[in-house]
C-alpha cells in the first residue's frame, strides 16, 4: 500500500489490509529521543564510543549534549584509542583528549589514547585520581623537571602502558619516587633514550617494587 509500512516475520502469513495499520506507529507513539529520562540517557551514551560522545552524539538535541557536557561519570575511565583521523586532522585528537579531560572535572581514572606535552600537562592538572594510563606517542620531554612535576601530580598511578614513544630516565625516576602505587610498568614498544644495563639505572629497576615491569627490547644509544 502507498504510504504504508509492512513488518513481516519470516514463517507467519502477511497480516491482512486491516491489520496493516497496526504496524505503523502514529506520529504520537513515534519516540522521543530528547524525552528519555536522565538514567536512560546515561546508558545509552555510554555504550557509545567516547569519540562519538565529544562529535556528533551530542547534536542529536540538547538532553543529549547536556548531558554529555554535565555527567563527569561519563568521562571517568577516558579511552579515545578508537579514532584514527590523527594523521589526516593532526590538531583534532588533541582537542578530543583535552575536552575529554575538562568534562570529567577531575574525575578521570583511566586514559587510554595519544598524548604529546601539552595533553600529559593537561593530564597531570586535570586527573589527579588516575590510576591506569595507556597511551601512545609520549614524547621526549627536555625540560626534566617538568618530566617530574607531571608525575609527581599523579600519586595514585597504578598502571603505565607506553606505546610508540619515548621513555626517557628522568621519567623513570621520578615514577619511582612519586608513584608508590605503581604495579605494572609496560615499556616494551617504547624508545628508550638510556641504556638500561648501565649504572645507576640497572640497579634502581632491579631494586623498584614494581610487580610486572616490562622493558624495551631495543635500546638507543
């Protein structure tokens, strides 16, 4: 029929001409996405990825935005590895990490994506509750107290997973000395700009606390 809609269900005869109607909602039984209520609305976004969250899930209509800019919970465990525009939009995943971050008014326990300075900064001001970070391109750091002031600002960090960057000794040290909670330490697929054998840093590893510590396989000069 024109201007009808049939729901058929595999096995089972098509429902008569006067039945037909019943499987077309009226515009007043269409749901209201803006209507649903605050919990609901939580649920749905957080089965989203956290990168739809920070695009297009909140132009969808106020509730949703409202919520997506208010709720900190949703942003307590901050996982932005799903987007791959960083080559193509090289200033977009740093604008996702630091408004990330600000939505979760200090709330962050876990981040997991692709940081430089400024989003580590940011990090350490930000998330002073974080306890897992997984990240990828944390760069070398010339200014060795800054290496330190960013760690010492996260006292509770548990887990550190360090892909495709540099790990440097300062930054080792100052894990050490500020991060007493620190029980997995992954540095296999990072670039170490030390030689972990020599002294004194092959003694303080080997003399850390740290329960599962993973160091790279290759070493530069």
């Amino acid at each position: 029929m024109e201007g009808k809609y049939e729901t058929l269900t595999y096995g089972t005869a098509a429902p008569s001409s006067s039945r037909r109607e019943d499987h077309v909602a009226s515009p007043g039984k269409w749901r209201d996405w803006a209507s649903l209520p605050r919990d609901v609305l939580y649920v749905v976004l957080s089965k989203l990825p956290q990168t739809e969250i920070l695009g297009a899930a909140v132009l969808v209509c106020s509730p949703w935005r409202r919520l997506a800019l208010e709720e900190h919970l949703l942003w307590r465990r901050i996982d932005l590895r799903l987007w791959d525009e960083k080559e193509r939009h090289p200033d977009g995943w740093k604008a996702m990490a630091l408004a990330a971050l600000e939505r979760s008014a200090g709330r962050c326990e876990s981040f997991k994506g692709h940081v430089d300075a400024d989003v580590l900064v940011h990090l350490a001001n930000r998330a002073p509750l974080l306890r897992k970070l997984n990240v990828t391109g944390w760069p070398y750091i010339k200014d060795k107290k800054l290496v330190r002031d960013i760690i010492k600002k996260l006292p509770l960090l548990e887990r550190l997973v360090l892909s495709d960057g540099r790990f440097q000794e300062e930054l080792l040290l100052a894990l050490l000395d500020y991060c007493p909670r620190l029980e997995l330490l992954d540095l296999t697929d990072s670039w170490p700009t030390f030689r972990v054998w020599e002294e004194p840093i092959n003694t303080t590893i080997q003399n850390c606390n740290i329960k599962y510590l993973c160091m790279p396989l290759e070493v530069l000069d």
